[in-house]
C-alpha cells in the first residue's frame, strides 16, 4: 500500500525488528552472564586457579594485587610518582594539560597485573562480584585520603546503552554502588552517555578529548550544590572522566573528584 510516507515504511519495520533482535540478544547475554557469574565464583580471575574462598582473585594474586597498592601517585592526575620524589598536592610533571576539571584522583594502583585481569574480568566475563570486591577496596583508599570528610555522594560514568545491554551490566555503577555502601553516602544517576563514542584505546590526549566531547548530558539536578565522587573503573589520560565532570559541573555540583580501580599510562606519543 502506498502512503504519503510509504517509502520509508519497510525501514521503519527493519528499524524496529533489528532493535527487538538487539534487546533480545542483550536479555540473554545478561541472563548467560549472570549465570556464569554464579557458577564461576570459585574462579581465580588473574590466574584461572580454582579457589573455595569467596572473592575474585586466589590467596596469592590478592595479596599480590594488595601489595601493588600505595600512596606514591599525583593526586592531580593518578599517575605514580617515584620512590625519591616528593607528591605534590598541586600536580606533577606528567599532568596533562589543560588541567582535568576534577580536583583529585584517587586510584587503587596502576594497570598492570594482577589487577588488569581482574578489570578485563569484570568487563568481559561478567564477573560481579569483582566489581564489589574492587568498589569496597577503593572506598578504603578514598577514606584513607581525608577527600571522603566532604564527599557528599557517589556518581558512575555511565556506559552507552548500546554498550551496557552488549556487556549485560555497567561495570561503573557496580564499582559506585559498592563504593556508596561502603561509605555511606547516596549514589546519583545524575548522568547520562548521549553518545556511543569509539574505544580510547590508542588515541593521544587531544584525539581523546575530541572523541567523548559532549558524550554526557546532567539529569535532572540531583548533583546541585553537591561534591560529587565520580567513580570509573580505569583512567588513562583523564579524558572521559573530565568531560563526565564537566556535565556533572553543567548540573550544578560544586566539586568533583575521582576514584579509580587503575591508571593506565598513556600512549607513548601524546600531542
Ligand atoms: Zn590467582
Ligand atoms: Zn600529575
């Protein structure tokens, strides 16, 4: 049948069945996952070692993950600091420039194993309970700080929902969920990703910032007048997590700080 609008009917009707197919495909990964997450919990995620302890790493590669951890890192931009140097409240010489709009990081340690497996665990294998395990680690390092005296609440840097019903779950909320309980403040859904942007993976500082430029919109005014604690679950250059401060900063929050699981060094050429 012929209409006004008649041509673009079939697209609308292969539109519409290609996102019924999608958000199906997306149930059944969350159930799979789910599933695994249940029957894998015994699973060392670093190592692959069987382990009868609840967690998600085995004796050895926890305690080897917890040894990773420390203070010696720039509390500007999460990048470590040497034996012999001093921390410097106000930066370092490898904080980018211009500077992030967060005003502090606090980081678990840097990406490298056995923590990068158990983050690479958690993205891909759908391993939850990793995520708690990390959140509540990180929410100890955030007190031990001093930045938690005025931390009014927790806020995720969302996942695109394209992304989030592809992996089953948003990695990020888990972490901010752990961390919220674990510090006793609320946490926000006071972001939105509009945007789907392309992996970072590669990409120097300035392409970066290009790439997540206007990828999150405030909701609502939840974050007014707030510190706001964004949590992610690893930064490289600052770049997303500096533009998610930037529509939290639109939103009306006061002050934003960082926590993150890990700090990947950059790429070796940055411009
Ligand atoms: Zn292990
Ligand atoms: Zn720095």
């Amino acid at each position: 049948m012929k209409t006004a609008t008649g041509r673009q009917r079939p697209l609308d009707i292969a539109g519409a069945a290609a996102t019924i197919v999608f958000m199906v495909r997306g149930a059944i990964t969350l159930c799979w996952r789910g599933l695994l997450d249940l029957a894998l919990p015994t699973v060392c995620a670093a190592c692959g070692r069987r382990d009868e302890r609840a967690g998600p790493l085995c004796p050895s590669c926890a305690a080897a993950l917890l040894g990773q951890v420390d203070g010696r890192y720039c509390p500007r931009c999460g990048a470590g600091i040497g034996e012999n140097l001093p921390v410097d409240e106000d930066g370092c010489f490898q904080c980018p420039t211009p500077v992030p709009r967060f005003q502090r990081v606090v980081r678990l340690t840097a990406y490298e194993p056995p923590l990068a497996e158990v983050i690479r665990g958690m993205k891909f294998r759908g391993v939850r309970h990793g995520c708690r395990w990390l959140g509540r680690l990180l929410a100890d390092r955030v007190a031990a700080t001093g930045e938690l005296a005025s931390v009014d609440a927790v806020q995720h840097v969302p996942l695109h929902w394209i992304r989030r019903l592809d992996r089953g779950f948003d990695q990020g909320r888990l972490l901010a969920a752990a961390i919220a309980r674990r510090i006793g403040r609320p946490r926000l859904e006071a972001l939105r990703r509009v945007r789907n942007t392309p992996p970072q993976v590669n990409l120097p500082r300035t392409r970066r910032l290009e790439n997540v430029r206007g990828a999150f919109k405030p909701v609502g005014r939840d974050a007014e007048g707030l510190h706001v604690l964004l949590v992610d679950d690893v930064t490289t250059t600052g770049a997303t997590a500096d533009e998610a401060t930037r529509a939290l900063l639109a939103g009306g929050a006061r002050r934003v700080s960082l926590a993150v699981v890990a700090k990947a060094e950059p790429p070796p050429r940055q411009t």
